[in-house]
C-alpha cells in the first residue's frame, strides 16, 4: 500500500513542478502593451469639428508618395467648408518629423479635403498632426498610424 | 524503486517535451513578416519614368550605354561615367571619395536598382535619373565638360544616331565652342552671349544626352543573394539547403538586424533603404570643404533647369510630387544623407558618404555607439551591442553579397 501512496506523491510531486514551470514560462512572455488610439475619425481638441481621415485609395502603401483626405464636419454635422489646413507629424519614437511636407491640396466639396504628398517611409507609429481654420474658429487634432 | 524510477523519468520527458514547444521558434511570425518584405523578389517591376519619354527605347539606351563608357564625354578626354562607376565593381571605384579630372568630396555610389530612387546623390540634389546624369558631366571635379562642347560633340560623334532617337538636331553652327551658365568665367561669358533660343537648343540637346544615360542605367539593377535564397524558404517552409542556410551567427544577425539594432528602420523594403534623408552623426572629413547634406541640396534641386517641374520634363507635372513636397527646411535636414542600400555592400568598402569607415566593423561600431552629430541631431541612439552581436551583424550583411 505504502508504495503506491509513494507513487502517487511523487506524480503529484512533478506534475505540481511542471505546472509552476509552464506558468513561469508563460508569465515570462512579453505581454501586449497597449497602443496609440489609432481611430480614424475623433473630435478635434477642443471640439469645435469632427475630422475624419482616410488613405484616399483605401489601402496604406510603405514607401510610396500618397494622398489621403481629411474629411471635417462640424459638431452639428455640416460639412465644414473653406478650412485653411495646416500639416505637421513625425515619429514620436524617433524624435523625427514627416520625411515630405504633405499639403491641402484640393477641396473636393462635402467637406473632403485631399491630403497630398504623405509617404511612410518605415513602419513603427506615424503621427499626423492638422491645424484647422475654418468660420467656426480654429483646432487641431491628432492622428495616429500604426504600420 | 524500479517503477517510480521509469514513472518519474516519463513524467520529466514530458515535461522537457511540452517546455520544448512552448520554447523560442527560430523566428516569430512578426520577425519572418519583415524578413520576406527585404526579399528581392518582393521589387516590383521598374516604374514607366514618364518625365522621359525615352527611358524604355532600347536605341536611347543603346545610345546612353556608349556615352556612359565614353570618355570623349568629358574636357580633357579621359573621364566617362565609367571612371567612378566601375561595371566590374557594381558601378563604384572602392575609393573614400571619387577622383575624375579633380577630387570630389562625395563617395561614388553604386547603381544596382538605381532607377528606383526618388531621389539622386547621396544629398538628393538631382530629382531624376537624367538630370543626375548631367551633373557630373560639368562638374569642374568629376567630367569637366561644358553643355555647348557637348552638343557639338553629340553632332559630331553621333549625329545620326541622335537623330534617329531624338528628332533633327537643332543648328549649331553660330553656338560657341565651349558655354554653359555653370562653366568657368569664359564659358559664361560665352554662354550670356548666346540668344535664349540658342540656349535652349543647347539645353535640350543636353537634357536628351541625360535621357539616354538614364535609358541604360535603368537595365543595372540588384541580384539575388544568398540572403534571397533564404527568406524565400523561410517564407514557403522549405528547409533552406546548400548556402541558402545561414549559420547561427548570420540568424543572430539577421535578428539583430530587424530587432535590438533598429537597422531596418531606415534599411527597409527589397533594396534596403527607405529612400529618405538621415542624420546619423557620421563624422565629417578634416581635409573636405564643409558638407550640410541635404540643407544644400534642397536649395540646388529646386534651382536645377533640368528639375521635374523645368521645361526639359516629358509628359505631365503630377511625376513631380517628390519635388512638390519636399522637406525644404527644418533642423531634421542638416547633414542628413540618403540610406544607401546594403546590397553588395560587404563587397564595396569604404563606408558612408565621404569614405568615413574603412570596414563595416567600422560601421555597425559607430551605429552602436551612436556619437552626436557636429550639426543636427543623429537620429541614432546607442545600442551598446556586445564584440558577438557586431560580429553577427557584420556576418548577416555579407549574406546581401554571396
């Protein structure tokens, strides 16, 4: 009788090892850390428009000169026209700015505007900074692109 | 005893056997991602170059082939393109800076895939591959040459075959010996004298002498390596075999590579380079004149005639974009210069724009140290990688030339 017990315990024995084992490893494993809010469309700083921004052919493509459109509307849900728009941006983990200067280069009414001249030219957290002017008052807001 | 003995003994197999599987594989899926997007059957096929309309006619590049090895292409008849850019050498020289009718203080660079950059020069100075092609051909150090000499050499030497490519070569017949607005003071003297109609005649034929080089340089482009070899298996889940498998230090490497040592950020895609401008605190030449980079050549791409938006451009503005939205100021420029690829690199000694490191030692060694730059700001921090991790990425880089 006495040897079975023994066996018994030392199945338990080493099944209770492998289990603290398998734990650790898995505990050891590097866990996901959250990203940047990588929505497409949010509310400006202060609220004053809502901004939406897509590449303007669906897809995102490295290392190609691109255009994209940010699309503004208002709180009340007007299509914000006649917007003087800025754009600024870089790597925030790179401590590098955009490598071209992208430009608002058309108004394609609906409160589209096209976006030219952006290029991601390496993966890793792009952002897209746009300074907006329009008759309700002037706001900014922030893009985040992951690649 | 005997069975507790073989119990335990099955129980620790298993346990080895289920730590196993949930050890390291060679490379996780993000890892084996980035390696098939360096492999060089991800390039897609070369571009149309509509800015010119000759860069697919196989007359225009027979025609730029001839005058790339020419050394009547230069003042004193003894420099041609392929001074400095070697075709037994990947079309470079293997010296610190390039030696034509003078010393230059810039690296010659090598053309594999060429056609493929946005922009030209280690600085990006010229926007098009023809309208590099026409600056060192009066570059007082590189080919000396001035544009009038070269038309009236164009009608002399291949007249007819110029004609049959370009159309009716205009007359030159009351166009100077020796002009051009960038020459020596005579050259300009003789270059003013010159009506606007003339100039122009001059400058088109010129831009047509770029156009054809270009139609050549298009057909240099990258080989498959070793490296190619092996992120295809790695890729489909074939078992890489003969030297398409790498050595542990060469996977150490390659890990390094598009990991810890951030080499990928800006070495990226299946040529190895993002095609943009970097400072990476390189330190100057004592004996060079002062070199900005990329600073200065804003400034001259945008006063270049032969420029993307010039006249001498084929088809429509929207090929300009590059130019349009460039990065013309700002203190990410200063002493930025463009990431060269790695290809063949192993093979090409010395290192950076002006020669700087003799061995690419030398090189991983500055990037893991990561020195501040004398102007600007490197945008490389230190890595601090151990004598193994330097040597194995030097071992994974010599997989880009096998």
């Amino acid at each position: 009788m006495a040897s079975i017990w023994r066996y018994i315990l030392a199945g338990l024995g080493l099944a209770v090892l492998l289990v603290g084992i398998v734990a650790a490893v898995y505990l050891m494993l590097p866990q996901p850390t959250p990203g940047p809010d990588i929505s497409r469309s949010k509310s400006t700083a202060n609220r004053l428009f809502e901004a939406s921004f897509e590449p303007e052919r669906g897809v995102i493509r490295q290392g190609e000169l691109q255009s994209w459109l940010l699309t503004l509307k208002t709180a009340a849900g007007a299509p914000v026209e006649g917007a003087a728009i800025t754009v600024s941006g870089g790597m925030p983990q790179h401590d590098h700015g955009l490598p071209t200067s992208p430009q608002a280069t058309d108004y394609l009414g609906d409160g589209r505007y096209r976006i030219d001249g952006i290029k991601f030219t390496m993966s890793g957290w792009w952002q897209l900074r746009f300074g907006i002017s329009a008759a309700a008052g002037s706001d900014s807001v922030v893009f985040n692109i992951v690649l | 005893m005997r069975r507790l003995t073989s119990v335990a003994c099955l129980l620790a197999l298993a346990a080895l056997a289920l730590l196993g599987g949930c050890g390291e594989p060679q490379f996780s899926d993000a890892e084996k991602k980035t390696i098939a997007s360096l492999a060089l059957n991800t390039l897609p096929s070369l571009k149309a170059d509509t800015t010119n309309q000759y860069a697919d006619m196989p007359a225009a590049a027979a025609l730029g082939s001839t005058l790339f090895f020419d050394a009547g292409m230069s003042r004193d008849g003894t420099v041609s393109c392929s001074t400095c850019h070697k075709i037994e050498r990947q079309f470079q020289d293997d010296l610190p800076q390039a030696v034509g009718v003078g010393h230059t203080n810039r690296r010659t660079m090598p053309l594999a895939g060429v056609a493929r950059n946005p922009w030209f020069f280690w600085d990006g100075r010229r926007d098009s591959l023809w309208a590099q092609a026409l600056t060192p051909l009066e570059n007082p150090l590189e080919q000396a040459g001035n544009r009038a000499a070269f038309a009236h050499y164009m009608q002399k030497r291949f007249g007819e075959r110029y004609e049959r490519i370009f159309g009716p070569l205009p007359d030159l017949s009351n166009v100077p010996a020796n002009a051009s607005p960038l020459g020596s003071d005579a050259e300009k003297a003789a270059w003013n004298s010159m009506s606007a109609a003339q100039q122009d005649d001059v400058n088109l034929v010129y831009a047509n002498i770029g156009k054809a080089i270009a139609a050549f340089e298009r057909s240099i482009e990258p080989q498959q390596t070793r490296f190619d070899r092996f992120a295809i298996d790695l890729a489909t889940g074939a078992k890489p075999e003969a030297d398409a498998a790498f050595s542990a230090e060469e996977i150490l490497g390659l890990k390094l590579f598009i990991g810890k040592a951030n080499c990928v950020t800006c070495h990226n895609g299946p040529r190895f380079t993002d095609n943009a401008f970097h400072n990476t605190g390189v330190p100057p030449v004592d004996e060079l004149p002062l070199d900005r980079g990329r600073v200065d050549a804003v400034t001259q791409v945008q006063a270049d005639p032969f420029n993307c938006l010039g006249k001498f451009r084929d088809g429509d503005e929207s090929a300009c974009r590059e130019l349009r939205f460039m990065v013309k100021d700002g203190p990410q420029i200063a002493r930025a210069y463009k990431t060269p690829s790695l290809r063949g690199a192993a093979d090409r000694p010395p290192y950076m724009h002006a020669g700087q490191f003799e061995t690419l030692d030398e090189v991983v060694a500055h990037y893991s140290k990561a020195p501040l730059a004398v102007e600007g700001v490197s945008e490389v921090h230190p890595l601090d990688l151990s004598e193994r991790e330097r040597a194995a990425l030097v071992a994974f880089l010599r997989t880009l030339s096998d």
